[in-house]
C-alpha cells in the first residue's frame, strides 16, 4: 500500500505516452503532446476505441498527484501540451485537480481535459483555468448515452479554451447536434465527429455545407489517418 504523502490524492491511470493530439483541442489538433489516459469510464459507448480503460479496477499505474506532476515533467522533458483523457477523467475528480495544482506549481504547460459530458464539470480556481481547456465530447443517440439535460452540466466559466464536440454516426444524430445548435446559444467552439468508417468526413461535412453550418469545425481524427495511438 503506498503511504500518503501530505494528504495527496491517489489516482488510477492507465497509460502516459506522446502523440499527437489527433482531435480539436486549445493546443491545436497536430500539436505533440504528452497523455495521460484516466481508468475508469461510466458509459459504454458502440465506438469505443478505448475498451481496455473503462475499467477503474483494471488500472495500471497508482500515482499520488504530486508523483504524477513528476512523472510526467521529467520523462517528457520540454513538453508544452498535457492531454488527459480517459476513461472518464471526471470519475477521478479530486484526484484531478489536486493533479493540476501540483502541476501548475512546477510549471506553465496547457491542459486539455477531455469529459464525456454526463459530469458537471468543476469550477476550478482561476490560475488553473488559465491553463486548462475542455473538450466535452457530447453524446448523440447512436452512443447509447445521450440525455439533453447533460447540457446542463457544462461549465459556467466558459473561455475560448473549451470545446464541445459532437460526435456523429448517423443521419440521427446529425440532425439532433444540429437542433441544439438552433435552439441554444453557445460561446464554444464547436466541432462535428464523424465516427469512422461508417460516418464518412465527406457525408459529414455535405450536411454541414448544405445547412450552413459555418460556426462549426469539421473534426476528423488524423491520429487514425496515419495509424497512431
């Protein structure tokens, strides 16, 4: 059992690694950046690409913050941009931004924080807002999760850092995305998924054209273009 240094949370994660950020994000989709992928997820969704981290129990690494703020600045020397994704990261939530802080007093680096959406997302104090950004990843019909009222959970403290990206499989779930757009009025940027392959980009991005969707970012995910994590 590892002791607790100083009150410090323990988190779950299942892997860190560098990529790129294959998908929009405040650090810029094709950015290079370090990962640290959350365990433990409370959806299930048909296109999950990352069934082997839904598990909180199926963890491979037990970080307490501090250490993690460590790990990650001292294997990945120099590194400006820090995705955490998951899993549902917000399942870990104090452990998160206990995470942040140790990270924020050590240095200036920009967070993306991806969420599935179905978690009201916390207010953070504002030295760490200024380093991070959301991507809330808002889930349509064909997810098996989708629920309106999720849109409540989004943040209050909105900044041109967060995204809210749909994620389309279907004529159905176009077509829903398209609906909240009409009858909300959103400061993020937005963007459209096509969930690949059965959602070609080309598909997605007529629809978007033919309804003059011009506010929103056609996103395609290139890390699985060029075959990379």
């Amino acid at each position: 059992m590892k002791q607790n240094p100083a009150g410090q949370k323990l988190g779950m994660i299942n892997e860190i690694f560098q990529s790129i950020n294959g998908e929009v994000n405040w650090c810029n989709q094709g950015s290079i950046a370090t990962f640290i992928r959350f365990s433990g997820c409370n959806l299930s969704c048909p296109y999950c690409d990352t069934t082997y981290a839904q598990n909180l129990i199926g963890f491979v690494y037990q970080f307490f913050s501090h250490d993690l703020a460590c790990r990650v600045l001292e294997k990945h020397r120099g590194v400006e941009n820090i995705t955490i994704t998951g899993g549902e990261p917000l399942l870990q939530k104090e452990f998160l931004i206990d995470f942040l802080c140790c990270l924020l007093q050590k240095t200036i680096v920009k967070v993306s924080i991806e969420t599935n959406g179905t978690i009201p997302i916390p207010e953070l104090d504002r030295d760490i807002r200024c380093i991070v950004g959301w991507v809330i990843d808002f889930k349509l019909p064909s997810s098996g999760a989708y629920n309106e009222k999720n849109l409540q959970n989004l943040p209050n403290d909105v900044t041109d850092n967060d995204w809210i990206k749909f994620v389309i499989g279907d004529r159905e779930d176009y077509l829903v995305a398209k609906n909240i757009l009409n009858k909300c009025d959103y400061h993020y940027n937005l963007a459209f998924s096509p969930v690949l392959p059965r959602m070609t980009p080309s598909t997605l991005l007529g629809w978007m054209l033919e309804d003059h969707l011009f506010h929103v970012v056609l996103n395609v995910q290139i890390h699985k273009l060029i075959n990379i994590k």
